[in-house]
C-alpha cells in the first residue's frame, strides 16, 4: 500500500526537498507518494516545520509520524498529538555545520585572534597562545551535536569535560553528570559551549549563581538556545568582568531586537542563529529512512521522549 507522505515544511523549501526526498524513496525502494497537498484523511506522514503551513493535527486520522526538520522540538512538541511518533532531525550536515561553528569560535577565543584582528593599532606584542593541550574546554549538552563538537575539539588536544542530565562515557571526553556534575564541569572551563535542549530544566542554565563557578575571565559560545542563559546575569558578569567575552547565536526574541544591549557590548559578539541549520541533502536520507523503518515496524530514528521534551 502506497504511504501517503505530506511535505508541511516553508513553501520556499519545497521545490529542494521533492526531488531529493522522491530519490531517497526509490533509493530505499519505498512505495510513497509525496505531495504537499494531500487533504488531511488521506496523510500517513508528516514532514513537518512550525514555520510550515500545519497548526492544527485534529483532523489527521490515519497519521503514523511527524518527522521533524528541525533539531530542536520545543515548538514542535505542543503542537502534535502526543498519541502520534515524533521525531527530532539529527543529521550529518546539521551536525557537520555545528562543529565547524563550535570549533572555529572555540579556536578564535583561544588563539586571541580578536585582539589581532580588531587591535591594529601599532603595538608589536610577539605573545604566543598555549596550546591546546593547555585549554580546559566544557560543552553543555552531549547529545549528538554537544557530543560530535566535543570530539572534535578534544581531537584538536583540548582538555575537554562534558555535562549532561544523565551519565554519560565519550571517549576522550571528561563526562559529568546531575547537579554536582554541573559545578564540576564548570570549575575549569575556560571556554564553555552551550548545546543543550530548551526544556523547563535547562533554562537559565547559566545564572548568576552558576556564572560565578566558572573561572574569572571564561569565555561563553552559545549555539544551542537562547533561554540557556539568563540575560542580566550574564550582563552583570561581563560587566564585573567574571566573564570575558560571549559569543552568542541565540536569543529569548529572534531576530535580536535592535536595542538589546548585547549589540552594543563591547564584550559580546552576536551572530544570527547561523551556527548550524537542516542540509536538505542529509536531512532527505534521515526522513526516508524514518518512513521506511515506520513501513517495516521497525523502531524510528530519533524519537522524542516527551516527559523530557527533547
């Protein structure tokens, strides 16, 4: 029996996703039709973006799956039933892009490459960086992106911790866990990256209370969420010089609105939610195979686990 497959993703990225999907299809040998104007009773799967045309799933009856294009579900997850599978996009562009995010800005904090790029100013300073070996990195988040980001830095020699919810063994990675794992992870961290979940858990994440566990001058790259931090505190440690520098990529309000301080904070550095986004490529290889692993009865990649909204 032909599955009926809705595309309910931004009208503008559906003359990208048509080909690419349909060849993943007839590469997988599925029997699946793709349209992205399938009346409601007649749709098996969902391919599904918040900023897509699908607000209301009431009238999707025979629906098997919705199949995220993004990473993050936490404006996905109020929307679609609980009784429906809902899966996250974790793909290897996605992830790709992350790293080379992470570690380009993780590089530039640790060669001071600011202080060269923006200090032309005629003073001869011949002072070398330490080497990474020297540098204690933490990356908040070890899911698939915290994770292929912390490998990568700890293949360039950082030291290099990792916090989670749950324990968590990487190899070449400290790993803490649970409340005391967080100050642990923190204590050292030179530089921390931030790619946790947006859960009730995680916001403010770093708070005035946590900011202060981190070594006076830390530097801050968040590519994960916006709400991971909590704003003022983080003002107020860049202004008493607890931290040092913040990269940020996220925000409470996108886009960033044109008077919040943070544009105009000599000691922070905005960037505008382009550390990673869905490759259309790679992410038509995880939703074809999501389908036809729903098709088989076979387990689906990367299920959302509800209670923990991630």
């Amino acid at each position: 029996m032909t599955a009926n497959v809705l595309f309910a993703g931004r009208a503008d990225a559906w003359p990208a996703y048509q080909p690419l999907l349909n060849a993943e299809f007839a590469r997988l040998g599925l029997d699946a039709e793709l349209r992205n104007d399938f009346a409601p009773e007649e749709v098996d799967y969902i391919v599904f973006a918040p900023s897509g045309p699908i607000s209301d799933f009431t009238r999707f009856d025979r629906l098997k799956a919705v199949l995220s294009l993004w990473a993050g579900v936490e404006k996905v997850v109020p929307v679609v039933p609980a009784s429906v599978p809902l899966t996250r996009m974790v793909d290897s562009g996605l992830e790709q892009g992350m790293t080379e995010w992470v570690v380009g800005h993780t590089l530039r904090y640790h060669l001071g490459m600011d202080a060269h790029i923006l200090g032309q100013n005629g003073q001869w300073e011949p002072k070398a960086p330490p080497l990474a070996q020297d540098r204690h990195v933490t990356v908040l988040g070890l899911g698939a992106l915290g994770t292929a980001s912390a490998r990568a830095l700890s293949a360039l020699g950082f030291q290099v911790s990792g916090w989670s919810r749950s324990q968590k063994e990487i190899e070449g990675i400290t790993c803490h866990a649970g409340p005391k794992g967080m100050k642990d992870a923190l204590a050292q961290a030179e530089i921390v990256i931030l790619l946790l979940p947006d859960t009730p858990a995680t916001e403010n994440t770093l708070n005035a209370e946590t900011l202060g566990w981190l070594p006076k001058g830390a530097k801050i790259i968040n590519p994960g969420r916006g709400p991971l931090i909590d704003d003022d505190a983080l003002l107020a440690a860049l202004g008493n010089g607890r931290i040092g520098h913040a990269t940020l990529d996220v925000f409470r309000v996108e886009p960033l609105p044109p008077e919040h301080p943070f544009w105009a904070h000599p000691n922070v550095t905005v960037t505008p939610h382009i550390a990673s986004e869905t490759r259309e490529s790679t992410a038509a290889e995880v939703i074809a195979e999501n389908i036809r692993r729903a098709e088989a009865g076979e387990p689906l990649l990367h299920l959302v686990d509800r209670s923990l909204g991630y």
